[in-house]
C-alpha cells in the first residue's frame, strides 16, 4: 500500500497525487477493460447503460465524458446518437481507447480539474468512476458546473460501500481480497488493483459527496441506488 492509496481531499496541492494516479493507469491499460469486465462480472455495462438511460434522447447531444479511459461510456453514448467529447489524462488509456474504437474523434487529453472548454458548453457531462481519484474535488466540481449549459445535468457514476451487513461482508472481502489478488494476477501490478479497493473504501461518504455538489454551485443532486448500494449515480442539476 502507497501514501496515495487512501483518498483524500486536497484543493490546493493535487499535483503529485494527480501525476501517480496517471502514471498507474498508463500502466494498467492494455489490460484495464478485460479486467473490469472480468471482476465486476460484467455488471459495469449495466450500470453505464442505466446511465445512457437517465439522459433520455441523446439524438445529436452534445456531451463531454470525463475521464473517459477506455471510452467504454463513451462508445454507449455514440451508438445513442450523441455528440461526444472526451476527456482523460492518460494517454496510455485513451491510445487504448482508440485502438478499441470505442472512442470517436474529438478526445482531449486533460486535467478533468481544468477542463480546456468554454463556459456553458455541454448539457450533458458524465464522470464513470472517476471522481474518487480526483484529490481536488471542490476545484473539480466548480470546473464541471462552469463547463455545463443551464438546464444540463452532471452525472457521476462511482462505486459506493453498501449499507446491509450480509452485502457489506461479501463486500469487504472481495474488495480486499479478490480484487487486488486477481488484478495483480491477470496485470502483473497488484499494487493498482489494491489502490483501486483502497480508494473505494476511503471515499466520500455519498452525503458529503452530496453536499459538496450542491456547495460547488448546482441546484439539486439526486441519489440512485445501483445494485444493492455497490454503486450510485448521482445526477446533479444546474437550473440557473
Ligand atoms: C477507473 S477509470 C474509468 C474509466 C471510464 N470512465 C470507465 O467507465 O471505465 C478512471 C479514469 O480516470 C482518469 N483520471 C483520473 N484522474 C483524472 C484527472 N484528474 N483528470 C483526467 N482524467 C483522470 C484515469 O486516467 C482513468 O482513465
């Protein structure tokens, strides 16, 4: 275990943290997709295509999906009818992503804290299980509501701990065990697959990840509940 595998909220000096996490997952990409396939079994889909669902008619949306990776969301919203740009800061992931042809043409390789785009863009902005890497949240989710048009709607789909014992158990010993165990096997780098468990177990709890949207300017934020509480969407509004 590194000193960047618990999470914590730094607004002011990410950069070190920030340049480890891109570095890692450079180093986990050619296997990135098998792997969350894999060890998720196969569930991830699932819950990006509830996500597509929740936009409603995408016919010619734009949207910008923030650290896209691979671009496993952003392929679902292309074969919507979307308008996609994408974001991520490891070139080894997006590279992979192309290759896949799971991204489309316009794909930007940023800091998802600093989004290179003007004011009110895009209507619709997605973060799939990428927030909990991002040390400077605060900073992340100002950045995010700037970039978003009046009316538009973030959406974050992130892995959450469940609340139910029996669930919580079988949880917990997947999370420590099983992940970084079968991620080491199948990438050869156990410590990422353990960082990824750890970031899950030290994220924010979802109320004061909740409350921190609504600080960071949106006007209402919304919880749904995505297999026994393992993951949420959190749909976040901007109404003025
Ligand atoms: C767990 S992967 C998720 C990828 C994809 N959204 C999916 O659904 O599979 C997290 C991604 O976030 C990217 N990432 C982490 N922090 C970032 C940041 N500050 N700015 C841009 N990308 C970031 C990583 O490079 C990685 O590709």
């Amino acid at each position: 275990m590194d000193k960047y595998s618990d999470y914590k909220i730094d607004n002011s000096t990410p950069e070190e943290k920030k340049k480890h996490v891109k570095e890692m997952f450079d180093s986990i990409a050619p296997t990135y997709d098998f792997l969350n396939r894999f060890l998720s079994f196969g569930i991830d889909r699932l819950w990006r295509r509830r996500l597509i669902r929740l936009c409603g008619d995408l016919q010619g949306m734009p949207v910008l999906d923030l650290c896209c990776g691979t671009g496993d969301l952003t392929h679902e919203f292309l074969k919507s009818g979307a308008g996609v740009v994408s974001l991520d800061f490891s070139l080894g992931m997006l590279k992979e992503g192309v290759k896949r042809g799971w991204l489309g043409d316009m794909n930007l390789s940023a800091d998802a804290a600093r989004i290179p785009v003007k004011d009110g863009s895009f209507p619709i902005e997605t973060i799939a299980f990428g927030i909990r890497n991002i040390p400077d949240i605060d900073v992340f989710l100002r950045d995010a509501h700037r970039v978003l048009s009046v009316g538009g709607r973030l959406f974050i789909l992130e892995l959450t701990r469940p609340e139910k014992p029996v669930v919580k158990l079988f949880y917990n010993i997947y999370l420590k065990w099983v992940l970084p165990f079968m991620g080491g096997v199948f990438s050869g780098r156990r410590e990422a697959y353990a960082y990824l468990s750890r970031t899950i177990e030290t994220f924010l709890e979802p109320n004061e990840l909740m409350n921190r949207v609504r600080e960071s300017g949106f006007s209402g934020v919304e919880r749904i509940k995505l297999t026994f509480g393992v993951a949420s969407i959190y749909v976040c509004s901007k109404d003025r």
